[in-house]
C-alpha cells in the first residue's frame, strides 16, 4: 500500500496544484513536475457568448488580475472589428492597467513571496503575519501600496476588482479634472514606499543568490512583448531572447500560433508551450518580469532607468537566476508608478471622446496580447456574423513559465534521496522557486474552495511513498 506522510502546510500561491516527484531504481528524485491539477474550461464556457462580452467574462477568470484579462479581451475584440480606439482611451485603459500591475506586485513581494526572505531565515512564522508582526514597517509600505493602486483601479475601472469600462471602441467614461488630481496626488505618495521596496529586493535578491548560487540559473530564451523596445504593458511586438541575449524573433501578437506551440502534459491541466522554431525541448522559455528587463532596452521614468542599470551592471544581461524575480518585479513596481505619473501629466487624458462606434456585423478572428503581472496574456477569439464566439483561446502567463517551474522544482530536489526530498529544508527550497514565479494558478485552471499545493513522492515502480498537502 503507499504510505503517505503529512508535513507541515505549503502556503502562499495562488490555486491549487501539485508537485510530483519521481524516484529512479536508485532511489534518488530523478525527474520532478509542477502539476496544475483543475480543470478551468474559461474557453468552452466562451463558446456560444456574445464577443462583447468577454471582456466581463474573462475579467472573472482571476480575482489576483481581473485587469488584464478585462484589457486583453477587449483588445480582442477591438482587433476583430478593426477598431481604432481614441488616444485618451488607450491612456486610460494603460492608467488602469498599470494601477492594477503597482498593487499586484506589492502583495507577491511582501505577503505571499515575501515571508520566506523578508522576516530572516524564513523558519519563524512564514506567513503574511510573520511580516506584520516581524517588519511592521515593511507591511505599512505593502498595504498602502496595495490601498492606492485597488484605488486607481476603481477610479479608473469602475470596480476595485472585476473592472467593467473598458469596452469595444474605448472605455465607458473617463476620468474628470478633479480625479486625475486625485491620482496624481495617490501617485506620488507611491513613489517612496516603491523605492524602498526596490533596495529592500536588491538586497534580498542578493542575499538568496548568495546562499543558492546556482540555483535554477540555466540560460533559457525570454519573451515579453514590447512597444519598440520600450517597457510597455498595454501594447507593442513580441520579442523572443535568446539564451545568449540576443533577440531571435519577433512577431504580432495575431501571429502567435505560427510561433508558439502547446504540448499536452499528463497529469496536468496546463499545457507546456514551446517556440516551434527550437522545437519541445529547447523552445521552452521564461515570461514576466524577469524576461521583461531583460528585454527591455528602456524603462519610463528616471528611477526606473537607474534601478534597470544597477540590474544589469550587477547580475549581467541576461539575467537566468529564477530567484532574480523578485528584484526585477520591484522596478516594475517603480516603473509602473513614474509611467502612471507620465499619463496623468496629459492634459489629453481627461478629454471627453473615450470611445468610437463598433460596427459589428461581421466574421472574423480578433487576437490581443497584453503584459500582465506574472507574463505574456494572449486572448484570442474567433466569432460569426452575429458575434457569437466559436472559439476561444487564452494562454495566461503561468501557462508560459510552465516548464519553468518543473525545472525550478527539479533544480531544489534533484539527485536526493526520498528522506531528504521531503525535508523541512528541500520542501522550502521548492517553494522558494515556485513562488519567485508568482504562478496564478487561478488563471491557469479554476477550482472552487481550497487551494493547496500537493507534493507527491513517486518511486521507479509508480507507487506514491509520501504525500504533503497544504491547506
């Protein structure tokens, strides 16, 4: 009979998956596996729904991104009816997203990645109360971070979750004098407390590299799409980097599935995608903020700028080290916050004209992708005459950095024996490489009521030895 163990719980990600581990006839971990084990079915459950309405629908998938599903379907749905939205609409659906981007990675640093580096060695409470009781400091910047971009986001969306204006052919309404002074005003109190998190990363960056030096650090290629080059999370090109740093392809968005390929993975409700160009086995690649500044040969705003510099003159470009994310998401966070300052310094962002008529009455294919928190969000939908949708796809970013995180879990345990695959130290180990990702398994699948992470111990005959799941 398998026996199974229970550990200690494996907290903070988002959703529910599971982590295989697989034991050769040595009985030494031979191969491991990041397992998404829902089903989600967002795609079916398109099928048959008016195109206009994807954009609510879709913005249900996550309540962690509920922002940049709402964008990239409507981006979408723009694309399939050849819209050319005004100028103050595409700033203000930037304005959201980039609210929405700010309090979304100032909740993945401090409160759910955070407790394993933030609060010393990680082996006191290694939840988000280990952060508010051990660095009280840290959780005042971390919630007044979260406080003023959910309120962007409200003020801008309509909603602080699940936004609702953005719209074929613009946004629903804009924004008057008195709330861009308003945001402006919640803008700049950000910029502090965002600064302070970059050091504060930088230095806990250094200190994880420094203890796991090789560590999940393989060259692997990068993409992001990018407006000429330029950090950009609402629009641009897709860029692919290559492992040695140069770019190797590039592409719209609507050109997606003649580059990118999805491999089915058993035991997972995720699939593994690919460049087609490498091929299975050397086309896996790493999207989010990591791929990003890699990519990016220019950041908005003058901290931003600096903070890209000291990245790349201190770690090299490309940086591979998975541990890498977290510093590399907090100039994100700083970036985010001087380009919302940028937008709001339009005087043209409080015009009146937010929206154009959308002629529908026509077939065709309407495919968008947009920068999300964690990755690369391609939204693509095929409708008939009468705009109902006869198939949909979406690729989140998790979806993405799927092979990623197997190799990350692999990079923790590989090689040991069953007794120490399941230790206190490996188990944290894993869960330091999982969590630098920031997976959003809400996006990649959709489970309702727990949301544990499971980790199976499997031997050379098939028989599970040891089990740990976290509620």
């Amino acid at each position: 009979m398998p026996e199974t163990i229970t550990l200690a719980p494996v907290k903070r990600i988002e959703g529910h998956g599971r982590v295989s581990l697989f034991l050769g006839d040595d009985g030494t971990v031979r191969d491991a596996h990041f397992d998404v084990i829902e089903f989600r079915g967002f795609e079916k459950m398109l099928e048959g729904r008016m195109v206009w309405e994807a954009p609510l629908i879709t913005s249900r998938v996550c309540g962690v991104c509920p922002v940049s599903h709402h964008l990239a379907a409507v981006k979408a749905v723009d694309a399939l009816y050849g819209v050319e939205i005004p100028r103050t609409a595409r700033l203000l659906r930037e304005l959201l997203h980039l609210g929405s981007f700010s309090q979304d990675h100032a909740l993945h640093f401090f409160f759910l990645a955070g407790p394993d580096f933030l609060t010393g060695d990680g082996t006191g409470s290694r939840d988000l109360l280990g952060v508010v009781e051990g660095r009280p400091d840290l959780a005042r910047r971390a919630i007044a971070l979260r406080r003023a971009g959910q309120h962007i986001v409200e003020v801008v969306g309509g909603r602080t979750s699940h936004p609702v204006t953005a719209i074929p052919g613009g946004m629903s309404k804009g924004i008057t004098a008195e709330e861009r002074t308003d945001l402006a005003e919640h803008i700049a109190n950000m910029l502090p407390d965002a600064l302070a998190a970059a050091e504060l990363a930088r230095e806990t960056t250094l200190r994880l590299l420094e203890r796991y030096p090789d560590f999940s650090a393989r060259p692997v290629p990068y993409m992001a799409q990018m407006a000429d080059g330029r950090f950009d999370v609402y629009e641009g090109t897709i860029r692919v980097l290559g492992p040695s740093g140069d770019i190797i392809e590039t592409f719209p968005a609507t050109a997606y599935a003649d580059h990118i390929a999805e491999r089915v993975l058993p035991g997972s409700y995720a699939n593994a995608p690919y460049l087609t160009s490498l091929g299975e086995e050397a086309g896996s690649y790493r999207v989010g903020p990591l791929a990003r500044l890699n990519i990016a040969e220019e950041m908005p705003g003058r901290h931003a700028a600096d903070l890209l510099a000291d990245f790349r003159e201190t770690l090299g470009r490309p940086v591979h080290a998975v541990l890498a994310y977290h510093w590399a998401r907090m100039i994100e966070l700083v970036a985010s916050i001087e380009r919302m300052g940028e937008l709001l310094g339009d005087d043209e962002i409080v015009s009146a004209k937010v929206r154009v008529p959308v002629q529908r009455g026509v077939a065709g294919v309407g495919t968008a992708a947009i920068e999300a928190p964690r990755g690369t969000l391609i939204h693509s939908y095929e409708a008939d005459e009468v705009g109902k949708i006869v198939r949909a796809n979406l690729i989140v970013a998790t979806t993405h950095n799927v092979t990623s995180l197997d190799r990350a879990v692999l990079d923790a345990v590989g090689g040991t024996t069953r007794e120490r695959a399941l230790s206190d130290d490996t188990v944290r180990r894993m869960e330091l490489g999982i969590r630098a990702h920031d997976p959003c398994l809400s996006c990649a699948t959709h489970e309702i009521g727990r949301m544990p992470l499971v980790v199976d111990l499997v031997d050379s005959e098939g028989r599970v030895l040891g089990t740990k799941e976290a509620v």
